[in-house]
C-alpha cells in the first residue's frame, strides 16, 4: 500500500467517523429520557454500588420506588 492509498484510507475512516458521531447524536435526541431506573441504573448514574442503592430502597431512604417482579425501579426524582 503506498501513500496515496494510506491517505485514501484515513480519509475514508475518518469520514465513517464523522457519520456515526451524527447518527449517535441523532439516537440519543430521540429517546425519551427515562422515567424509572433499575437500581443498577441509578448506581451508575450516582456511583452507589447497587447493594447500597437496594438497601436505601428497603430502608426508605430512597422513597419514589415500586417493586416489579421483586425488582426495584426508582424514579428518577430521585437522583440527586
């Protein structure tokens, strides 16, 4: 491969690159946001492990939950 097609390449790639940027950009204005979390989303969202955020819920401290299946989902007024 000599230079001309390297810079070929490169310039191909980097055009790729500037596309899924503006397609991710796109995905993420058209979510919705979402109302409820999972314990592990909102431990990610607040850096509490998720044993910690389970153990709020049980105890109230997080108070905005409701229990599906036996799972926790937490509203997201709740983040801080």
């Amino acid at each position: 491969m000599n230079d001309s097609d390297t810079y070929e390449v490169l310039k191909t790639l980097e055009s790729m690159e500037r596309q899924i940027h503006a397609i991710k950009a796109w995905i993420q204005a058209s979510r919705k946001p979402k109302e409820w979390l999972t314990v592990k989303e909102y431990s990610l969202r607040t850096g509490l492990r998720s044993k910690t955020v389970s153990n709020y819920c049980s105890k109230g401290i997080i108070e905005k939950k409701k229990k599906i299946d036996g799972r926790y989902l937490i509203h997201v007024s709740e983040l801080p």
